[in-house]
C-alpha cells in the first residue's frame, strides 16, 4: 500500500508482451521519451514487466528501459502468464496495460479476463480483431461495459492514422460509403515496382531475401493479409464480416498453393505469364496494377489485384506505403487520402506507443 504514496495518478503500469521488432524498438522508444513526458505532461510509464515466448521479467517500481536487454537476459524466469498479469494490474498503481506485440494466437484469448481486471490492451496483433464475430463482439462489450479501452490502430496500416481517422469519421456522423486502400507493404513494394521488365517472380524472390517477405511469400501473396486487415475496417464500419466471408483473388496459382514451400520458391514462375499479360493489360490502357482492398457501399468486402489510372493516388504509391481512401458523404468528390510507410518495426512501435500516450490522455494526461 506504501507504494500508492509516491505514484501520481498518471503512473501507468505497463507489461509488454513480445520484445521482437516492435517489441524491442517500442521499449526503446519509452527509454527515449519518458524523462520528457513524465516531466512536461506528468505522464508516468513504468514498464513493469517484458515477456517473450519461455521468460519473463518482473520489476517492483519499473525496469531500467536503458539497459532492458541486459537486465532480461540476465534476471529473466520462466513464464507465468497469469503471474506476470497480476504484478501488471497490482492495486497500488491506478492504472494498468498490457501491450501485445506478438502474433500469438493464444494470447488473444486471455483479452476479455485482462479487462474484466481493469487492464487496458494495446495490440498491433490482428488476431482479436479478425476472431469470429460473436468472439470479437463479446471483447468489444467487456471493453464497453467495464470501461477498458482495447486500442488496435497498428493493426492496419502500421503507424497511420487509418483506424483512428475511420472512427472519428463515425463518429462525428459522417456516413462511410466506401473504404479501399493498399494495406499490404510487401505486395506496395512488389507491384510498384513491377513493370514487366523483370519476372514478377524474380521481385518475389528479391523481396523475400531483403526480408520483405513472410517466409513463405505465399502468406503475402494469397492475399490473407489484406483481408483480414480489411475484416478490421469493415467491422468499424458497422458490418458483422467473417475473414471467410472476403472475395479474394490469390495471386499464387492454385496448383501452388497447397505445396511445400520449397516447392512453391522452385516454381514460383508459374505466376510470371499471367501476371504479364495482366500488366500488359493494363499498361496498354494507361493504367498500373495494384493489390487493393475494399469495403463496398453496401459492406461486401472485396481484395484483388486492380488496374487504376496513373493519375489515381494508389497509381502513384512509391515502395512499401500504404494508401487509404475514404469515400464518405463529407468526402465525396474526393476521397480523404492517408499515406504513408505501412511497414517497419519504428512505424509500428511508434503507433503503439501513440495508443499509449492516447489511453493517458483518456485517463486526464495534460497532453
């Protein structure tokens, strides 16, 4: 109880899960700002506890962020999820959240009883956001009913304001025609720079040395991706959608795409003709190809490679950037455009850490 005496009512105790990419660099971004957001806005994070996959490391009054490696691997114990949860949500602290930044499919699961605790979630992990509807309902109302908040925004588009911006649209009253956008960075980067020179599968392959690519590329090439993210959208919008309820248009041939991997890299160029002949297509209309997703007017959800004029801002995507556009009764002739990087550890953890600083300011942060 003595612990209470000297926390402001701004301290927040914080648990991470998944110190990989986002992970690691969001610790790293905290370590940076919090002297300056603790003096000037009165914002006290305290990063309590840091979890991978087998350890975890708990801290009383807050784990050292400059030396958070060292520590973790030196002073680390097996995990207890159930324990590290319970230090996370300790009385004494006024506030308390839980950052997922894995892509576990288990963790999810344990959302709704971290609420039901009086923990807020931050996640980049598309998992809860895309769970069966009655699932992904029953998370929403427990964040409703006990006044939780469970913040998703680098769900889509990594560090842009997509989420965020569609629902101040909604709820400012705007109605929201339609959404459509380019929401993969690995299909941005293939297909802007695609032009038939070069054998798409060559850019795969490419892609995938750089570490553009999932493993297996096909993860990113059969569209998935994209569709769950689009799943997310088009459940902020109102529409009761299921992953399995997207049209989607694979680019991976279908006699590839229940193979072994190292089946599916030998023969990638199976893709290569019809591909070509796609971008001739298109390039013989003064069009470029890009993979896009869209919610529809009427909630049926779409992803599929389309061919748009150059001077459609999706034509003129540069490398990994995502391009979102919102068709709304306010934004009618032109839809309201978000651009930008869609992909890299610093974008994501940097939106992370927004959903952080945002649930502060709910809680009465002067920020």
């Amino acid at each position: 109880l003595h612990a209470g005496f000297f926390l402001s009512n701004q301290a927040l105790s914080v648990g991470v899960f998944g110190p990989g990419n986002i992970g690691a660099t969001l610790l790293d971004q905290i370590a940076h700002e919090a002297l300056r957001l603790k003096e000037d806005f009165g914002v006290d994070i305290r990063i309590r506890a840091i979890a991978n996959t087998t350890h975890m490391l708990l801290s009383e009054g807050g784990i050292d962020l400059e030396n958070w490696r060292v520590h973790f691997k030196n002073e680390a114990v097996p995990i207890e999820v159930v324990t590290m949860v319970k230090h996370v949500s300790a009385s004494y602290f006024p506030h308390a959240v839980l950052i997922d930044c894995t892509s576990s499919a288990a963790l999810p699961n344990h959302y709704v009883g971290w609420i039901e605790r009086g923990i807020h979630i931050i996640t980049p992990n598309k998992k809860a956001g895309t769970a069966p509807y009655p699932e992904y309902e029953k998370l929403m109302a427990a964040s409703r009913r006990f006044g939780k908040h469970f913040l998703y925004e680098t769900t889509v588009g990594a560090g842009l304001p997509v989420v965020g911006t569609l629902k101040d649209l909604i709820q400012t009253g705007d109605r929201v025609r339609s959404v459509e956008g380019i929401v993969s960075g690995t299909l941005a980067y293939l297909f802007s720079l695609y032009d038939g020179t070069v054998p798409f599968s060559t850019l795969v392959r490419g892609a995938k040395e750089m570490g553009y690519t999932e493993p297996d590329p096909r993860d990113d090439l059969s569209g998935m991706d994209v569709a769950r993210k689009i799943v997310i959208l088009a459940r902020e919008m109102g529409y009761k959608v299921e992953v399995s309820d997207i049209e989607v248009t694979s680019l991976v041939p279908k006699e590839l795409q229940e193979v072994p991997v190292s089946e599916f890299l030998e023969r990638m160029e199976l893709m290569d003709e019809t591909l070509l002949s796609l971008y001739k297509e298109a390039d013989s209309q003064g069009k470029r190809l890009r993979y896009v997703g869209q919610v529809a007017s009427d909630g049926s959800c779409h992803v599929a490679l389309t061919s748009y004029d150059k001077t459609h801002p999706f034509a003129s995507s540069k490398g990994t950037d995502n391009v979102v556009a919102f068709t709304t009764e306010r934004y009618s002739t032109q839809p309201l455009v978000i651009q930008g990087p869609g992909a890299g550890p610093a974008v994501t953890a940097g939106g992370v850490f927004a959903d952080l600083l945002r649930i502060s300011a709910y809680l009465g942060a002067r920020l």
